[in-house]
C-alpha cells in the first residue's frame, strides 16, 4: 500500500468527497457542505474550491489524458488530483503542503502549464461570470435602509432599468466593483458586480442580507403567497427559501418548513432563528409522512425535493448514471403527487429542481398532473413574468412542458435551474374544501359525543357509561317492542269493542231486569207498585235509544210507534214479557259475540287490522238487526195483549 509521510490537508479531502458526489450521483455543493459537520471549516473557501474544480473539470481531463498522470500515478485518487490541480492551475497557484499526492501534482506542473499555453483554443473558455446576489432580509432590514448602508461604504446605487429583460442582462453585465443595482423580478433582490466579496460584510454576519441566486428566489417569487396565508416549504433545509417566504408574507401567516435529514434540520433551524423568522414552525419528520387532517390549512406549497444538480456550478455535470436518475424521477413524482392530494386548501404549488436534465422537469410534470384524482393546470410561466424571461420548457412533452421556464447560466446569468407553477381548478378545491369541512364537522360531533359520554383514558367512566348506554338502548327496545304490543292489543280491542256495542243496550235492560228480580224476591212486600214502574221508565229510556238510532234507516219502510205505558198493570205484565224475551236473545248474542272475538284474537295481526273496516261492518248489520228484532216483537205483544 501507498504511504503517506505527512497527511493531506484535510480540506483538500473533503473537498474530493464532495466533487465525486456531485459528479457520480449527482445533488448540489451547498447541500453535501451543510450535510457533513464542517463548522470548524470555512464553508466559503470549501465551495470555492469545489466549484472551480468543477468549472474547469473539463479542460482538466484533458490535461490529464495528454500528460497520462492517473495512467503513471495508479496509487493516486483521481479526485483529489483534480482538486489540486485546480487549485494550482486556476486556483491560489501553489500547493502549500507537503503530503506525498501535493507532490505528485507539483511534478507534473511543468506539463500541465506547457499544454495550457499550447491548446489555449481547444481548452473550454472561461464561462461568463456571473453576478453577485444579495437578497435583503426584509424581516431585519428594509431595501431602503439597505441601500443607504451600501451608499454609506461608497456603493454607487443604479437603479435598475425600466426596459426590457434583455436591456436589464447587458446593464448587470456592465455593472463595475462600486455599483449596484436592484433586480428586474424579484425587488428584494440587489445586484452587485461579478467577484463582489461579500463573506466578511457587516450586514452578511448580522443576518441582514443573503446570498441567494437569483434563480432559486424566482421560486418564491412566483409563488406569491399573499400576506396572512399559509405556506408549506416541503424540503425546507438550509432555509434559503424558507426565510424568504417568512419575509414575503412580512412573517404575518405561517410556513411549515419540513425537514427530514437531522443534521439539516439543525442547520434549518438555526438559520430560521437567525434571521428573524417569527412566522416560521420548523418540523423535522418526512414529508410524505402528511396525512390529510395534519395541514388542512396549507394554500401554497413550495416543492423543491432532491434531484441530480446538474444545473448548478455552471452546468458542469454532462451525465448521470442511468439507475440514479430513475430513482430520483420517482422520488419526485411521489413528492409532486403528495402535494397535489394530500392538502385540500392548496391552491397553488411550485415545483423547482437545480437541474437540467427535462427527466427530472417536464416529464415529471406531465406524468403526474395526467394521473392526479386533484384537478390541477400547468400555468404558463411566460404570461406570469409578462413575456420577460429566456428559457423555457421543451415542447417534446406537450403543452405542459412549454409552459415551464428554465434559469441558464449562460443567458440569465444565474445558476441552472428549472420551475413549474400549477394551480388548482376553483371548483375542485371548492369540492376539497367542503368535503373537508364535512369531514371536520363529523369529527367534531364523534367527539363532542365522547365527550358527553365522558370517555377517558383509565376506561374506569368509560365502563359505567357504555352500560348505561346497553341499558338506555335495551329500555328503548322494550319500548318500541311494547308500543308494537300495544298497537296489536289496541286492534284487537277495536274489534271487541265493536262486538260490545252491538250488545251493550241489551245487557243493560238485562241488568236492569235481574236487580228487578232480585229485589221482587227479596222485597216482594215492601216494594210498591211505583217503584217498578219507576224502573221500568228507565229501562224504557234507555231501550229507546236502540230504536231512535235505528229510526233513521228504517224511516223508509217502517215508522216506529212510542211504547207509552196506559195502566200500572199493563206496565208490569209488558216488563216481564220482555225480560224473558231478551234473556233468551241475549244468550245468542252473547254466544255468536264470542265467537267472533276468539276468531279475531287467532288471527295473525296483517289480517286484523284489514278485517277491521269489515268487521266494523258486520258488526253494523248485527246492531240493525238486534234493533229490528226487538221493536217490531214489542209491537207484536201489545197488539196480542190489546
């Protein structure tokens, strides 16, 4: 094995794992900084490093090849060779350690600067410099404060044109070390020329300004979440857009910011702080893991999940393994679907990768607004920025695509980077949003109820409360059970009570007759004659009111005469005649009546209640025909008697 005899300066390593990361499997330089523990470091000078490594790993490979140093140096990482020819090539120029890969590099010098000289026209040319941007913390400080503060260390403010967006590019382009100016879109934004140093200012230590690109504060800027709403950052670490959001709802309504790796939502959370962003509720959980019901009130949704990072550092990065770019597709459709359904009130989404590859843009885009149950539209990104933009979508993926826009470095000046705006049909979110509401009320009276019920944890009321609810439903049972019950007896009654009146003049003469009787028998000497007239005016009073009834139907063919007693004697004799006349039809009526209760009682309780109109009828006829029966026979013994 190889030895060394002084170690590697440890910068130099890390930045080697970091440039083969980004390059084999792609993902962004200031994500793999914040990921590993380099506070100890000066992240600055790392990503310095590792971006101009990246610049110029192309002219570096070919370089290589010509000199055949990996081809001589087998026992060399090819990584970290590269990191130091940067750094001596294009870099500090000289490598200040003395570990055995630093001396290996330094051999080859010689070669490196004579092949530089003579291929200056087939080396890459040195890409455009980009300018420097600084976002002003608005929840700290004021753009106006801000651009006092620059004028005050002799900045020259320049205000930014009110031409075109093409007019805009050439003014920043021609921006010198002493000027400054804002930017075209996003107002918070200012823009200083390329090289501006900045790591060190007063304001950058105090939170006060960010360096941001301007491509990723387009994400936000399209958003346009308006003051008081409620915002989801679903890949929130390091809080660049995150904070940015807090400042462009003037930190009044809320963001979530959902961060899922541990040390990144560390990173996310002491930059929240820092920055004064009030309205912000860090969560450190996956952000697939939200169901419906944890966020309801989410309107707008910021979705910048993990892609390849070939946008970023120049569109350096030219390939990427085939399995990794699939397994990154899919994470970002789950993403982008979990956005779109799982948050009824969401009205708008962003969706923002740093990459360029149209696998990881416009294909997810399409794929899964074609097969998302939510009614979402692709809005186009040129109408919402009034045609002032370069670079959109491809159309190889259809309209949806088209409506997409691209940063590039090398015409907007800004990092590679790729945004969507989809916004949600105003009547499926009103449907979401009433299905929700239902669904809340629902909820409210389960627990409302549990409440009453006086549900707990120990059970102990929980118990007694279910039991008494067995009780209260095992009475309710026995009360419709004896409703029913009653409704049959009541049916049943009906019919008995029909058959009783049909008797019920007779049995009271009868009654009459035998309290007579018995008071002939028992009193035969001490009652006199009046009082069995007496009883007999009442048991005419209430015989006459079978007749009277009956009046009325047989008014057509008969015509009944009043029983008018003439003599006391004729009186007595007409009493018991009738009494034992109606005794004997009283026993058939009383036989044929009972009769027809037991057959009605048998019968099942349908066929009661629709006999009941016929037996009602029956039951008429049979009164008639007792009325008639007794009259005419009464008019029959008087004639006989005359």
């Amino acid at each position: 094995m190889f030895e060394h005899s002084v170690k590697v300066p440890r910068h130099y390593k890390v930045a080697a794992n970091i440039f083969k990361k980004v390059s084999t499997e792609g993902g962004s330089v200031k994500t793999l900084l914040y990921d590993d523990k380099l506070k100890h470091f000066r992240t600055n000078v790392l990503y310095a490093l590792i971006t101009e490594t990246i610049k110029h790993a192309g002219d570096i490979d070919k370089i290589f090849e010509h000199c055949k140093i990996l081809e001589n140096e087998s026992r060399l990482d090819p990584w970290l060779a590269k990191i130091l020819t940067a750094e001596l090539l294009f870099g500090k120029k000289a490598l200040p350690g003395k570990s055995k890969p630093e001396q290996t590099v330094l051999t080859y010098k010689e070669q490196f600067e004579k092949f530089t000289s003579e291929h200056q026209d087939d080396l890459k040319t040195e890409a455009t410099p980009r300018p420097r941007y600084v976002r002003i913390n608005t929840n700290l400080l004021t753009t106006s404060d801000a651009i006092r503060a620059f004028q005050d260390e002799g900045y020259r403010f320049i205000r930014c044109t009110s031409g075109s967006y093409a007019d805009y590019l050439e003014q920043i382009q021609n921006l010198t070390e002493e000027d400054f100016t804002q930017d075209y879109h996003v107002k918070t934004m200012f823009v200083f020329s390329a090289g501006t140093k900045l790591h060190e200012h007063e304001l950058y230590l105090e939170n006060k300004i960010i360096l941001q690109d301007k491509a990723t504060a387009m994400a936000v800027h399209l958003l346009a979440p308006p003051p008081g709403s409620t915002v989801l950052d679903m890949c929130a670490a390091p809080g660049m857009k995150t904070t940015q959001l807090a400042a462009y709802i003037r930190n009044t309504g809320r963001v979530y910011a959902i961060e899922r790796n541990e040390r990144r939502y560390q990173t996310l959370c002491d930059f929240v702080q820092k920055t004064g962003s009030q309205c912000v509720e860090t969560i450190h959980k996956d952000a697939l893991e939200i169901k419906r019901g944890d966020m309801d009130d989410v309107e707008y949704i910021l979705l910048d999940p993990s892609c390849s990072g070939s946008g970023m550092d120049f569109c350096v990065h030219n390939y990427i393994e085939s399995s990794r770019l699939a397994k990154l597709t899919s994470l970002q459709e789950k993403f982008l679907k979990h956005a779109m359904n799982a948050f009824p009130k969401a009205k708008r989404i962003v969706y923002s990768t740093c990459s360029l590859f149209p696998e990881e843009n416009e294909r997810v885009i399409t794929n899964v607004v074609k097969t998302s149950r939510a009614k979402w539209r692709v809005q186009d990104v040129k109408e919402l920025l009034k045609g002032q933009w370069n670079n959109f979508g491809s159309g190889m993926y259809g309209s949806m695509g088209a409506r997409c826009m691209y940063a590039k470095p090398d015409s907007d000046l800004t990092t590679g980077f790729f945004l969507a705006v989809l916004d949600r049909d105003p009547k499926d979110l009103h449907k979401a949003e009433v299905a929700t509401e239902n669904g809340q009320k629902e909820t409210s009276k389960k627990s409302k109820h549990s409440e009453e019920n006086g549900d707990n944890d120990n059970g102990e009321n929980g118990t007694e409360d279910t039991v008494q609810d067995d009780n209260m439903q095992v009475d309710e049972k026995s009360k419709s059970r004896k409703k029913k019950n009653k409704s049959k007896t009541n049916d049943v009654e009906d019919l008995e009570a029909v058959v009783d009146n049909t008797g019920e003049n007779v049995e009271n003469v009868e009654e009459g007759s035998r309290k007579k009787k018995k008071k002939r028998k028992n009193d035969e000497d001490s009652q006199t004659l009046q009082t069995v007239t007496d009883n007999f005016n009442e048991l005419v009073v209430e015989a006459d009111d079978v007749p009277k009834k009956k009046k009325k139907k047989k008014d057509k063919n008969k015509k009944v005469e009043e029983i008018e007693p003439n003599t006391e004697e004729s009186s007595v004799n007409n009493v018991e005649n009738n009494v034992e006349i109606k005794k004997k039809k009283k026993k058939r009526k009383n036989d044929e009546s009972d009769i027809n209760i037991e057959e009605t009682q048998t019968e099942s309780e349908p066929v009661k209640k629709k006999k009941s109109k016929k037996a009602d009828k029956d039951n008429e006829v049979t009164i008639g025909n007792v009325e008639e029966s007794e009259v005419p026979k009464k008019k029959k013994k008087k004639k006989s008697k005359d």
